[in-house]
C-alpha cells in the first residue's frame, strides 16, 4: 500500500503547504482543544470556535479566492463568520474533518478525524519540544504495555504483536528522542550561561528560564525519585521472560498472519525487536543518562567558574591572591599581618555588598 496513491490522502497535506498555513494550523488547533471539552463538536461549535479565533487572530490572511478548488476561498475582505465556514469546508475536504452527518442534536458533526489529530500531535511533540514528564511518561508506558502480557485473558494478549510490542517499540522510539532533547537542553544551558557577562544576566537566567526549570524537572525526578530505577529493572525482567510464554508464540503467529511470511521469518523479526528494546533499556538508556550526569557536572562548574568571573569583573582571583601572597612573603611579620587584617576586612566588605 502507498500512502499518496490513497484518494482520501490526496489533498491531506493542502492546509501546510499554502499561503494561510498558519491560520489553518492553528484553527485545526482549536478545533482539537474545543473537541476535548465537549462530548461531540457539532457544526456549530466548530464554526463559533473559529469566529472566536479570527476575530482576535494576530496573522494576516492572504486572499485565496479564485486561485484553485483545492484551496479554501477565504479572503481579508469577507466576515469572520464566512471565513471560518469556508475553512471548515476545506477540512471537510482535505479529510481533517469526518463527513457530514446529522447528530442527535439536527446539526452536522465536525470531529477531527483520527489521522489529522495524529499528524498535529506529532508536529507539535516534534517541534514544540515540550518534553515536560515526557520522559516519565514513555517509561511507564513501556512498563504497563509489558506487563499486560503477563495478566490473564488481558485484552492486549489477544492480537500481542499489534498490542504490545508495537506500542512498546513506539514508546522506546519516543524516549530515545527525548533523551536527546534533554541532552541537547543541558548543552544549550551551557551556552547560554557562556555568554553571560553581567551578574544581573545570570541571575535573571537562573529565575526566568522555562528551558532549565523544565530540564531540572525532568532530570532530578529520574535520577532522584526512586521510583524510575524500579521500574527500568521490571521492564528489563519481563523482556527476558516474555520469550518464555505463550504471547510471544502468538506475537509469531499473528506476524505470519499479517504479513504473509514463514515461521522463521517472523520469529527472526521478533526477535530484533525484542532484542533490540532490551539492547536500549539495559545499556543504551543507561550510557545516555550517564553522559547527561557527566554534563551535569560539567555544567556546575562552568556555572561556578562563570559567577566567580562574572563578580570579579573577569579578574581570576585565585591567581590574584597567590601574587599577593608572594609579594608579602618578605615583609616584616607585623606589616604583614596589618596587610592581611586590611585584606580581611575588604573582603568582608565586598561579601557584605554582594549579599
């Protein structure tokens, strides 16, 4: 099957690729989050929803009238009320959203369809990168999608490969991505604390940053809770046994099935999967967490070594004092300990202003 031969595909992908992307992007948006709060959206909802949107919409919208029938024909000189008509017309279209059909309520359904919710939420996981608990979240759904197989007459144990190790194979690719972001994070902080040169910049950094906040978080909760290493260990024991039991046979079966292959064929591809998971939790998740720490403590220092610049006007202090202790080395021990009382207390006196 190839995707962009299906005609329900052909014109899925129109709303990103024209001049009112944005709008359309975001309208979709809405539509998503007007969905989650009521029970069915209908027409009208819809329609009033992107009213609302247009009216107080901060991007100019290009004239599209005329120009062909795969476009939506809104336009800068027509009402918001038509406007968002004639985009919910252009879902309909490019299959965002479902076909019309009467509700109980005598209006036409207008839900999101299930591909277009799918491709938005990927863009936004994607771009966003809004990672906050992603992490976490991945790892206990890779935890509770395994232990299924071992609950009896569960109902993922019934079709195991399109159930389980599916979704497990998702939630791991999904994780690895995310601890790359959390390890890009760590880099960028580090950048960022590189080039501040004032006091004032560093600490508004430190109180302001969302990026870091949301990093800390993430980080901290894993390395500190408890409760992660646990669950890591569980998922590591319950890959080894699943090879034992009998989902794994029907995770076999049901591959031949689907995919018209032999026996061998579908055990060797099994087996790389499975393989392949327990290859990342025991070693490779372990091997990126331990180069996160290292960054960690890389990022301590430099953070340290930055603020003690950035306080002494970028004058290395040790190398200072040390000159100054050579050059009293030969002075008479009364000068000398005057010369250090002096020393003393400028520097109680700088500790004072700088609280």
């Amino acid at each position: 099957m190839i995707l962009f031969e299906k005609d329900e595909f052909d014109k899925f992908f129109n709303p990103l690729c024209c001049k009112n992307k944005k709008v359309y992007y975001e309208c979709i948006l809405q539509l998503i989050e007007k969905s989650k709060t009521v029970p069915l959206l209908y027409e009208t909802e819809a329609r009033d929803t992107l009213v609302l949107y247009l009216r107080n919409c901060t991007y100019a919208i290009e004239d599209e009238e005329g120009l062909s029938v795969d476009y939506a024909e809104i336009s800068n000189k027509k009402s918001e009320f038509e406007n968002a008509s004639e985009i919910l017309r252009y879902f309909r279209q490019c299959g965002w959203i479902s076909e019309r059909e009467l509700g109980r309520s005598g209006d036409n359904i207008a839900t999101v369809t299930p591909q277009c919710r799918k491709m938005i939420e990927a863009i936004e996981r994607i771009f966003n990168r809004d990672n906050r608990a992603a992490l976490t979240n991945h790892i206990f759904a890779i935890y509770d999608i395994l232990h299924s197989a071992f609950v009896t007459d569960h109902g993922r144990t019934h079709r195991p490969y399109v159930n389980i190790l599916v979704p497990v194979c998702d939630s791991v690719e999904d994780l690895k991505n995310e601890l790359l972001i959390l390890r890009d994070s760590i880099e960028s902080i580090m950048r960022m604390v590189i080039k501040m040169t004032e006091a004032n910049q560093l600490g508004q950094f430190l109180i302001r940053d969302e990026m870091m906040e949301s990093f800390f978080n993430d980080y901290f909760f894993i390395k500190k809770d408890g409760l992660i290493p646990g669950y890591i260990e569980e998922i590591e024991k319950m890959l080894r046994i699943i090879p034992e039991t009998d989902v794994y046979k029907n995770m076999i079966k049901e591959y031949q099935e689907f995919y018209k292959v032999d026996e061998s064929t579908a055990k060797s591809v099994i087996d790389n999967q499975l393989n392949g998971i327990m290859s990342f939790i025991s070693y490779d998740y372990v091997k990126e967490m331990d180069y996160i720490d290292k960054k960690i403590n890389k990022y301590y220092s430099l953070y340290a070594t930055r603020i003690l610049m950035v306080l002494s006007n970028n004058v290395n202090l040790q190398t200072y004092l040390n000159k100054i202790l050579m050059t009293i080395k030969d002075f008479d021990m009364d000068v000398k300990k005057e010369f250090l009382e002096r020393l003393s207390v400028s520097f109680e006196s700088c500790q004072e202003f700088c609280v």
